[in-house]
C-alpha cells in the first residue's frame, strides 16, 4: 500500500529544482491568499445563501430553491462546468408541535440552588423559566428522524450520565415507563472539541433505542455542545429495527443541568409532545463546478462541503462555510489565471445530514464514469481560523505533505494529522464503487473551540461566521490543492 | 548580549536527565489544561468584571469601583500577597455631546450607489441614515484625549488616503480651514491584523497635529478595524506641543467609506460637536497577586494584563482578558499544589490605554525595592484561541523556548516569534529603572482575526468572549511561567 500511495507523489525531484519549486510555490500561494483576503467572495455568498434561503433540509423546499441558486451563482463565474447531479434523498420534517413541560414542585428550589452553584452563567435560564410561570416549558427540540409523539408522552424522569449507567438501571428495570435522560457531557478536557463530540454523540445517534430496549417511553438527550445555554441542538437518530421507535428530543445544556437537577423529586412528571414525520424520499441534487485538467483532464481532484443543514439555524458553519470554501478556491485559482493539471471539482454534496446520499450518488456516478479520483478534500467544520488537515493516507504520503509545512505556516497553518477526512469523501475510497482505494483524502481543520455553540442549533446563522477566517480557510484549501495539483501524478 | 541570556537557562542538563525532564514537564503541563479546562475559574470572574463594573477609563469611578473588587478578589483565593500598588493617571472624559453631522445633497444617491458596490454588507447604514432624515447623523466618538469643539466646529470634508497625499495636500495649501477625513484602511493582505494596525494607526495617534500643521479645523479617523460596520473605535491620540490643538475624531469604517463617496460633493459640509475634557490626574493604583518562590523568592516572574480599558464595550477583550489570564494563571499553579522556585506575580496593570502609568510605576517601584525580574509576560491581545508567544530576547533564548515546541504543540501552540513583548512589561527591561536589560520577556500571541472587530469599540463586551478561548490562553500563560519558572536560574 505505501508504494501506491508513493507513487502519485513526484520524488525524483532534485535538491536545486525542489528550492526552484519551494520559491515559486511560495510565490503563488501568497498570491492565493492576498487575493482571498483582498477580494474574497466567499463571506459574500455565504450571506446571499443563508439569508436569501435559510436552512437546508434534505428533502425542503428551501434546499431545492437553495440548489437553484448554487448552480446559478457557480454558472456566474464562467466554469468550465457547472451541473446538478440528481439523487433521491430522505425527507423527516419537525412538525409544529415541539413541547417540553416539567412538572416539579421542587423546581423553583433547585433552579435558585443550581444557579448559585453553577461554574457557567445560567442566570438566562431562570428568567426564562420565570416568565412561563407554573407551567415551565422548557427549551427542546425534536432530533431528526424521531418519531412523533402521537398526542403526548408522559412519565417519570431517569438520568444516566452514562452507557454503563444505562445499563445498570436499565437492568435493574428501573427505565421502564420513563422518560430517559442522556445527560454524558462533553469531556472539555478535550483540545480538539471534534473529539468531546465524538465520545458524546452515541447518546444522540443510538440514545432511543438503547432505552426503548429497557422499556423506556421516550428520550432526551442532552445537547451536543460546550456551550451551557438556552439552544437544544438538533442532529441525526437512527432505530434499530427490532425495538420499539421512542420519541427523541434534544434539550439544551441548561436544561439537561436543571432536570439532573431535579431528578429526584419524587412528584416529578415529564411530558412531550411533536407532530414530526418521515415523508417519501425525494429527488433533490449535488452541485459539482469543475475546471478542466490540461495534462489529466481525466483524473480528478475532487473538494467540497455538503449543501444541505439541519432545519435550526441557516446551516452557516455547518455547513455553507464548507461549501464556499470549496467554490472559493475553485475560484481563485481560476482568477490567478492558473491552469491545472488534474481536473478541478468543486462538489457541494447533499444530504450529509442525515443520509449522505449525496455522496454515495457522487462516488456512484464517478465509478460509472470512469473519473479517477487521485485526491478529494472535504471541509466540514466550520468556517473558523484554519489550523490545517487531517489526512486519510499512508504515514508516507503524511511524511511528504508535512514537507510543505513551511510553505504553509506562514498562514498559521501548522496542524497535518492521520485522521478521517470526512463521509463526503470516504465513499470515493473506501466505499464499495471505489476507483482508487489508495487515494488521498483529507479534511480542512480550522479551530474547533466555539464549532459547538453553533453545531445543528439556532445559533449557526451567517452573523457568527468572521469575514476572514472564513476566506482564510478558503485560501488555505486553494493552496492545498494547488501543491497536490502540482505534486500528484 | 548572548552570554548574559544563556546564563539565565540551565544549559549543563544531561541527555538521559533532558528526556525524563521533558516527561514530567509534559505531564503536568496536561494537568494544568486539564484543570483550566474543567474548572476554570478565568471566564465566571470575567463576566463579574465586565457585568459588575463595565469599561475601566484611566481614574473613573468605574475603575477604581473594579480596583477594590479586583484586590477582593484575588484575597479570596488565599495568594501568599494581594496588594494594590498607587500611582497617579491622567484623566480624561468623553462628554455628553458627541455629534457627527453630514450635509450633502448627493448623500443619498451615492449611498444607494455604494451599497450596490460594497463587497460587504452595509446596507445597515442605510437604514440607520434613513432612521435620521434629513439630518444625517452619523456614528462616530471621539477620540482620547482629544480636546472638545467648544460649541461645534464646520468645514467642508477633506479626504486623505495616506500619509503621502496628507503631505501633498497640505502643502497645495488644500487642508486650510477643511475637516480632514483620515481613510487608509487595514491591509487585508497582513495574515496578523495587529500587522495591520501598526500600518495604520499612525492615523489615530497623530492624525490631529499631522493636520494641524497644514491648516485643518478638525480630523475624522477611519476606526481602526477590519470590520465594516457602525461601530466607531475610540483609542490614544496625542498633540505636538508647538501645534494648534484640533479636535479629533473616530468614525465607523462604514462611515469613512461613505464619507468619501460623496467628498466630491462641492455642497457637503460637516459639522462636529463635543464636550470630552481632561481633568487633573488621580491616584489609582496597580493590582498584584504574588506566590512566594522557595529557591528563588527574591527573583521575580511578572505576567499581567493591564486593568484600564477604554470607554466604550466593557473592556472584555481589551483587556479584562489578559488580567483574567493572568490570575487563572497563578489560580492554576496553587491549585495543582506547585510550589514555584521564583516568585510568581500577577499584575494588573493600570492606565496602558493612555499614558501606562501603571507600568512605569511598577518598574520604578521594582527598581526600588530590588525586585529583580527574570522574565515578564504580558497578555493585551484578547481572549482569543491561544497560537503562541512573541519573544523579546536574543536568538539563544529564543531557540532554547523552541526546544519546548513539543511539549505545546499537543495544544495548538505553534508559533514562537521574535518581537516586542508588550508596552506593560517593556519599562522593566527597556525602562530607565531596568535592573536586568537581559531579561526575557514575551507576549501571549492568540488568534488575532477577530481582535480588531471589538477593539475599543462598543462591542467588547464579556458575550464576544468564549469561555474555552479563554482558559486555553490562560492555561498556556500557565504552562509557559512553569516552564520558565523550571528552567531559569
């Protein structure tokens, strides 16, 4: 495997000609990044997208119209290629009814208790509170692809802070009848909070049906975020198919804070209620620019973010920052007048949400069509100060990559790590229609320290993204591909 | 010069002894983050700070209200010292008028036009104009230490892009009785914005006596930022004794682009009206934590921010920030039971703002009391994720902290650049009360994007913090007195 990766790598360059390079590739990424900083259209569009068509759920209206607008915006440019490319994607649709009420005499109590103690700021949250008076409807969201309530769920409160705390009680058949709460926080030990996430996120993802196997009514699930506030973050669940479907529901961090909180009041009574649904699967589209090859016209360099979001917010980190810094730099390479090598791809895939259909159609339609993909860069983690990539390849392609480390760290960019590159791209590896399993994939990291505040709540709109970090990551992206343009055969 | 630095590192350390240093060094560097990260007490006492006594002007009420709860503060977390330390600061007052009014007829056409253009999103502005009929107010404050217009000043508007056409307009004689708009803007090309800043702030400091020279009644600064927006950034300006005093100025960066879209206009007159003042000065005092070295108690480490802040916001990033870095700093090494060899301070220093008072006070004092200082850190760049440190010391010094690259890297420290390491800690080395010419001194360096979105401006408040931004940099201020506290003799 490592020779296959070596091979698309130029190595018999000599020391004189490789400083000759080093010079004029350092040239031309202070170009890309002047040019991103200078006239960036990124922060620009990212704005007409998110405040012209909002969030972007698969299977909405508003993520058709938005791929209308993608195509036209991307034909503006004069691409070589700009086409829609169809797949069928799921449709889940939150209802209108989202409902959280607590019934706790011992609440008011608490709730003073718990602020006085509380190492965060939750002072928000008692005022919030007040204002519903008795009844405390509290702030909860429905996760998608939940089942709805079918007029409302009630039960008694149970609180696992853990898996192994799941399955201790669940044993003991004390979930029976309850409403469960998730409530595992994010380990902020954690530098990277991708990692916090990665160990929290199974309560969000498989919470229901952990549960609904020890009898429980229904879940809730403390948000996916550092953030202890007033936003439940939304985010994709799936049933396993053998257990009963439970009604699932997102509740802020605050709220999971205070119900722990309350957890033993003995007359404590939770009730839910949602009208969400899965409707037919529906025909929507990846949005794919491409600038043609000169020497590989046939071999790809594909890169991008998905297009659709969840229905909370504008999907502005997550993940329109992804999807314009892939037009970005698709972008200013072409205004730098560069020529590439390989064929340039632009893809903003669809349904990565709760799906990723988009990106099996993509790796699909690339096998049928003969497009060899030798490299493929994903941007999914906001549109934050960029750090630098994780890499899907071999420790010797890693090895040469890191030989660009001084062409890049003058732009802060010093971080290059074994790692995923995300499931927009994986299918063209490491799925089954892969042309190219030795190929290289990375994934653009910018800092991950405020990416969950936003992450699938109402907070992810285009006022929280900095006009230039994100055209910082755009130019950091240009320049990657331009150096695997260059380096890889 | 080099001598006298290396002498202050241990040099004579076996290999065998090197590598078991570096374990442990890297061991309790990762217990440090994690208690900054999980306990950390840097953002709750920040938010008391910017919520309980807002902005910190130079010998305001506000500010010596801040000094006593500071003092308070850190008593209660049982440091071996807490003491206020008097020195006298100046005293200036932004009134209660401050109006910036425009009389053009073509005003609104070009408004219309320009937003048209603008690669940003200004159509805010528009609004606001329109919210004011016919009379144009626009958003601007004036500058500190500027002198009052003594009834309202009017001229016709003189636009100047750089220092180069100020010069050719003012000998043209072009300058004579006009208010003179200052309108270079940050080059966005600087990766660093504080880069940018130094390039432009010339325009702040000493626009007013640059146009005095030549004639002009009043100067209007373009606010020193990368943002367009509404928000006019206060900051120090300062008179040339030999020249008319004139009042001065900041206009929001949407406002000098406005401006100078319709300076052409031969009817435009501006009108600028306001009572700021300077009052006599007035004690004040520094605020200083220490932990007793038991090797060394009479070699000192400083760190800090300064204390003051400007008017406007609440001084969360500028620099409560920095102050809460820099007790969290202390707070963290007593927590994890480290028992330093050198005498650890943490200093709040007053009046960094306008005139650094505070800073001059403490070296004299130091110098005075035979405090000798190893090294000074200072933290006056926000709140921000933490990158790494500017180094005031020779290359010897500064190649044997890269040889700790390792042990930070796992945090996202990365980069270690030789500069200035702030204008606090300067006077100790650079200073006529210098006891130690040598000493090493370095700044904290977080990511800067975002810094000049908030900086003196009304929008640094404690909610443009985030409180994981902020315990890593004060865990790196940690991580870097350790180090220099186990390596310097």
């Amino acid at each position: 495997m490592k020779k296959n990766i070596a091979i698309f790598f130029i190595t018999a360059v000599s020391a004189v000609s490789g400083v000759r390079a080093q010079r004029s590739d350092s040239l031309f990424i202070r170009r890309i990044y002047d040019e991103a900083l200078l006239n960036g259209h990124a922060y620009k569009r990212l704005e007409e997208l998110c405040k012209g068509y909002g969030s972007r759920l698969s299977g909405s209206d508003h993520a058709e119209r938005a791929v209308t607008w993608a195509g036209n915006m991307l034909r503006s440019y004069g691409f070589d290629t700009v086409m829609l490319q169809p797949c069928m994607v799921p449709r889940w649709q939150r209802g209108k009814t989202e409902l959280l009420s607590v019934s706790s005499p011992l609440l008011n109590k608490r709730l003073k208790q718990f602020n006085d103690t509380a190492g965060w700021a939750c002072e928000a949250l008692e005022e919030r509170y007040k204002k519903q008076a008795a009844s405390y409807l509290l702030p909860a969201c429905a996760l998608g692809g939940s089942v709805g309530t079918n007029g409302s769920v009630s039960g008694s409160l149970c609180v696992v802070q853990n898996q192994a705390e799941l399955e201790t009680l669940g044993k003991a058949g004390r979930l029976k009848g309850c409403i469960v709460l998730f409530n595992e926080p994010f380990d902020e030990k954690k530098i990277s909070t991708f990692s916090a996430y990665g160990g929290c996120v199974y309560q969000r993802v498989n919470g229901a049906s952990l549960a609904a196997r020890y009898g429980a009514r229904a879940v809730l699930v403390r948000s996916m975020s550092n953030s202890c506030d007033l936003h439940p973050h939304t985010g994709v669940m799936h049933y396993v198919d053998s257990l009963p479907q439970i009604p699932a529901m997102a509740v802020a961090t605050s709220v999971a804070n205070t119900l722990a909180a309350v957890a033993d009041d003995p007359k404590l009574v939770i009730t839910i209620s949602m009208d969400c649904q899965t409707l037919p699967d529906r025909l929507s589209h990846n949005v794919i620019a491409e600038e043609r090859g000169a020497t590989f016209p046939n071999r790809y360099i594909a890169f991008g973010g998905h297009f659709d979001s969840w229905d909370q917010g504008e999907g502005a980190h997550d993940d329109g920052a992804g999807c314009m810094h892939a037009f970005e730099a698709l972008r200013l390479l072409k205004a730098l007048g560069y020529t590439p090598r390989h064929t340039l791809r632009c893809v903003f895939w669809m349904n990565e949400e709760n799906g990723a259909r988009g990106a099996h159609t993509y790796a699909e339609q690339a096998a049928k069509n003969g497009e060899f993909h030798v490299a493929a860069i994903e941007s999914d983690r906001g549109g934050f100060t960029p750090r630098g990539f994780s890499i899907d390849a071999e420790d010797a392609g890693i090895a040469q990559i890191k030989t660009w480390t001084s062409l890049l760290a003058p732009y802060g960019i010093h971080q290059f790590e074994k790692g995923g590159a995300g499931v927009d791209v994986a299918p063209l590896k490491h799925g089954p229609n892969s042309m190219n399993k030795s190929m290289l994939q990375m994934g653009l990291i910018p800092d991950s320290q405020r990416y969950f505040d936003y992450h699938h709540a109402e907070t992810d709109v285009f006022e929280s993204v900095n006009r230039r970090e994100l055209h910082l990551g755009a130019a950091t992206l240009a320049a990657m591909i331009y150096l695997l343009d260059q380096t890889l055969e």
